[in-house]
C-alpha cells in the first residue's frame, strides 16, 4: 500500500505491507482519530495500490 501527499501526486510515497495497512486501519477503527480534538492541521490521505 502506498500512501503519498494529494498535494504533490508525483511526489515520494510510503510504502505499508498488506498487513501493516490492516493493522493501521483496525487500529483506527478501534479508536477513531478526530482531528478536531487536536490543535494541528486536518490531514487528508489518498490512498492506492501499486
């Protein structure tokens, strides 16, 4: 899974492991990030398989 900035789409990527993404994401939905919460920028990602 590579993950780069939608800001510059031929910019630098990381790359996850199958299994690294689905660790981040159940991660998540076990305890959900609200931004708001926090007094940093929102942050967008896109996400696709290479």
């Amino acid at each position: 899974m590579a993950v780069r900035d939608s800001k510059v789409g031929d910019g630098p990527a990381v790359v996850f492991s199958v299994a690294g993404w689905a660790s981040f994401i159940a991660a998540l939905k076990e305890r959900p990030f609200h931004p708001k919460s926090v007094n940093t920028p929102t942050l967008t990602v896109q996400t696709s398989l290479i």
